[in-house]
C-alpha cells in the first residue's frame, strides 16, 4: 500500500487502516486491554486517521495506537475547507477545540489522493514535518547575566493529590495565570540559557527546564522514557523529574506567543499539554494545557500525554 511504503514502518506496525476508529474509541480499547491483568499481546497496533482541532486551523493525521503505543505517523494536507465541513457536519464549529473522526468525504478524498498513491504530495511523514528546525525565539542571557538579586521561589516540587476547590486558590496563591481560573494572574519567571542548547534556568525559582520536551506516550511509557534520559544523563544531569503543577504553571505566559502556545518562545510548542505529577482528588489527573492557557483534568485511567521535565539546581550543579 503505498501510504505505508512512503512512511517507511517497521514489521511491527500492522499495515491496515481502521477506518471507523475514532480518538476516544481508541484510547477506551487499549486502555481495557491494558488493565487486563491476562494480557499477553502489548504489540498489538492499529492505524486510523483523525482530525484535530486544537490548534489556529484544523489538522489531518494517522495515528498508530497500541495499549503502550500511541504516535502520530504522518499529517496529511487535506483541503482545509474538506476538514471544515467534516467538523461540522458532526455538529462543530471551526472553533471547537476538540479532535474528530472523519467523514465519508474525507475516506473517498483519502482513497484516491493518499492511499493508494506512491509519494503522494499530500503525506507529510511525522519525522519530515518535525525536521525543521522550530524557531526558539530571541535569545535568552546566560547564566549569572540576568543580575537576579531577590529571593528565590521555592515550589512545592512534591504534592500527592489536589481537588477541584484547591486548584483556584492555588493559582490565585502563586499569582499563576490561567484563562479561566485566575486570569488576573501573572508569574514573572528569570529565564537564563545554559548554553547547551537543550535546557534552560529559571533563577526566580531555581528550576532547570527542557527546552524542547518529550513527545507524546502513555503514562508507563514516559516514565521508562525519564528513567533512560537519567540513566542516560540528559545534559549531563541524572535528576530530571516530571514536574508538580505548580512548577508546570510556573512557566505559563499571560499570551500565547507567536506559536500558539502560552510560554516563553524558547520553549517548544511540540508539547501542548503536559503530564504532571499532582493526582486529582478523589480521581482522576491534572494536566496543565499551555495550548489552551489553563489546568484541566482527566476522569479514570491516564490517556497519553506530553512532557517537560525539570530538575532543581543548586550552588554546585
């Protein structure tokens, strides 16, 4: 099939397309599957396109799911009027922020411009899209030159669980922006770069960050993927962490900036919502969406999630 031979997948990836799956559909099978306690079979894939709309303009993608599996394979540039129409014939709007299945329009218009095409113009594999290099803005002051002289911040870097009624008083506490909770708020961070091109130093709080994040991935999986980077030493450090929500919101901008996400221009906009480490009581877990400008959460198990980890540094480190 020529979709697949243009992407260039693995033997592992089952090369068949699911055509009635939809985001939620997927994420509650695999999930099931895998809180199955007898299940034997963790290479099980399937393949389907959707349409997401979280973003300035809707987005076409094929997605390859599994029970600790999910990623994006390729955006396809389908007629943007096409994605329109599919939205709202499912009762949206071009403003709804939500992700949506396709349409028997958008299957025919897949059939005959994607499928079956060998290096169809309209396939961006997801390793080509991402290979330019993303513009990190205006570069930061080193280390030691922002003449930072009052106190540090010290953020909570432990909290088991928050409930609801705890999350707007927090905000409002730390002066954290967030567009529906407390959009008065406005943390002023102290951002300095490292030099390494991979991380940078908020001096307000004394927090090292990622520059660019890690992609999307179940919850299991990020936390074998941070065990790796630590064992790994990414930048040279062997502490990196999945940060609590208040440090996650310490970084939120009052403004999306000019790549539509609610931070600083040094960070990557690849990460729009990230895990944190802070559960939800008495169920559920808290994600902070710099997409979206806000906290929000997530009823039952963790579907997958983006991350950006973050270390504490000290005198010496």
């Amino acid at each position: 099939m020529g979709i697949f031979n243009q992407l260039k997948l693995s033997d592992s990836t089952v090369v068949q397309i699911e055509w009635e799956m939809t985001p939620d559909l997927a994420f509650c099978t695999f999930t099931a599957k895998g809180l199955r306690e007898e299940l034997t079979n963790t290479s099980e894939r399937i393949c389907y396109f959707f349409i997401d709309n979280w973003g300035d303009e809707p987005r076409l993608y094929l997605m390859e799911r599994g029970v600790r599996h999910v990623h994006i394979l390729a955006e396809i540039k389908a007629p943007q009027q096409m994605l329109v129409n599919c939205i709202v014939n499912q009762g949206g709007t071009p403003s709804s922020r939500d992700n949506y299945p396709i349409d028997s329009a958008l299957k025919d218009w897949l059939l005959t411009e994607v499928m079956q095409v060998e290096d169809s113009p309209f396939l961006v594999p997801a390793h080509e899209e991402h290979a330019a290099r993303e513009d990190m803005g205006a570069e930061l002051p080193h280390l030691g030159e922002n003449n930072f002289s009052d106190s540090i911040i010290i953020l909570p870097a432990e909290n088991d669980s928050l409930a609801d009624d705890q999350i707007g008083p927090l905000l409002v506490q730390w002066n954290f922006y967030d567009a529906e909770l407390n959009p008065q708020g406005s943390f002023h961070n102290v951002l300095a770069d490292t030099g390494d091109g991979l991380t940078v130093v908020d001096e307000r709080t004394s927090l090292m960050w990622q520059r660019f994040g890690l992609d999307l991935s179940s919850s299991r999986t990020m936390r074998q993927k941070i065990e790796q980077l630590n064992n790994e030493g990414l930048a040279g450090y062997h502490d990196w962490r999945i940060p609590t929500l208040e440090e996650a919101m310490s970084l939120m901008e009052r403004t999306p900036n000019e790549k539509g996400v609610y931070l600083h221009p040094c960070f990557s906009k690849e990460q729009p919502f990230i895990f944190i480490a802070t559960r939800r009581t008495p169920t559920g877990y808290w994600f902070v969406d710099y997409k979206q400008g806000k906290v929000y959460w997530s009823s039952g198990t963790v579907p997958g999630g983006f991350c950006r980890l973050c270390r504490n540094i000290t005198a010496d480190s």
